[in-house]
C-alpha cells in the first residue's frame, strides 16, 4: 500500500537554531514529490516539487532534498514567521494527479 | 492573479441534511481536485476532475458524495444525508494540467463543514 510518513510530529525550535524535517514515503512508483506549507485556518502552500533521486531545491531558508525512500525538507536559521505545518506529498506514476498526504510537521519557532 | 476561492467558507448543518461545497479554480486550470481534511490530519484526496469528467473517483467515501464540473470550471461537491462523521475542512485544488511541471495543485482556503 502506497503510504507516506512525516517526522516529527511537532517541532519546537528557537529562532536561529536549525533543523530538518522528514518525509518517508513508500510507493508503487513515485512520480513527483511536493512540500505544502500550512497555516492555521487556511490551504495548503506550494513549497516545492522534486522528480528524481538526488534533487534539490531552495527557497529562502528552506532546501528540500529526495532520496529514493524519503525526502528532507532544511530549516536553515528559522524565524518565528516560519511557524506552520509542513506538508509533504507524493504522486503515483499511472494514478494521475492525485496527492497522497503525510500527516504533516507541526512546526514553532520561538524568539 | 485570483486563486482558487471556495464558497462557503463555514457551513453548520444538521445530521441529515443536504449540502453543497462550490469551488472556483484558477482561471486556465484544466484539473480540478477535491481533498477533505480532518484535524490533525494530512489531506485526503476524494475526487479528481480532467475537464468536465471525473478522471477519478475512487477516493469519495460512499455514494451519498457526489461532485460536478460541468462546464470545465466551477465545480461543486454534493453530500446528501450529511452524517457527524462528514464534519471536516473540504479543500479544493487546481493545476494547469496533470503532466510533468503542470501539475503544480493550488489549494483555496477550504470550507469547514460542521454536521450537528
């Protein structure tokens, strides 16, 4: 069964002090993987997507990276506007454009 | 440009009643989907749109969910005899296709139901 992972559960980090964060996934056949970044009350974020073993992406403070079995997406210095939940996804060659869904990061940065 | 908005943003209704969930896309965006969260949880997918048809259902619950797109961009997601168990945040997403780097979904702001 197609199934993906995230932890932590919850991340509590003070401002500055950097961290990753996981995304295990176990596919038939993984097609893309996509980070979401969600803030209380409201949709999902797109963060990033990445194809292929090896990739990597940035964006400000965050990087995110794929392996053949997980993903890792890099807090580097955080701020507390960076507190959310992260959420990471996978799409299945041959199932179309379906999202499968972690159960999401709970992040907080403090000052 | 505008994002995707989702009407209503909040809808109580009571165990048994009949609801409707409406979803304006990105305007261009050929897919449409349809996910349901609950608290604490990541998204579940319920049902995927490629233009006016429903390229996959498999995702809804059982039959009393329903979703239309019948003119290739608005859609609405329909529940007869809500039950408590439906009360969650119903997102909708939209991509410019379902191909390699279209594929991008854009999620509006959801609608929370809540069934009494």
């Amino acid at each position: 069964e197609d199934q993906v992972t995230q932890s932590p559960e919850a991340l509590r980090l003070q401002e500055g002090e950097s961290s990753s964060l996981n995304c295990s996934y176990t596919v038939s056949g993984l097609r893309g993987l996509f980070w979401y970044r969600q803030d209380p009350g409201k949709g999902p974020e797109f963060l990033f997507t990445l194809y292929s073993a090896g990739e990597e992406k940035e964006k400000e403070r965050l990087k995110a990276t794929l392996t053949k079995k997980e993903s890792f997406l890099h807090i580097t210095a955080p701020k507390p506007e960076d507190s959310a939940t992260y959420l990471c996804a996978v799409q299945i060659h041959n199932q179309g454009g379906k999202l499968i869904f972690g159960q999401g990061t709970e992040l907080s940065v403090k000052p | 440009g505008a994002g995707v908005s989702q009407t209503p943003s909040n809808k109580v209704t009571e165990k048994g009643k009949y609801v409707e969930l409406r979803c304006d896309p990105i305007s261009g965006h050929t897919a449409l989907y349809w996910y349901r969260q609950s608290l604490g949880q990541g998204p579940e997918f319920l049902i995927y749109f490629q233009g006016t048809g429903a390229a996959d259902d498999s995702g809804l619950p059982n039959d009393r969910f329903f979703a239309v797109r019948p003119e290739g961009s608005v859609s609405t997601l329909k529940i007869q005899r809500t039950e408590r168990g439906d009360s969650a945040v119903y997102l909708c997403a939209s991509s410019l296709g379902s191909g390699p780097s279209t594929d991008t979904q854009y999620f509006g702001p959801g609608t929370r139901l809540t069934v009494l």
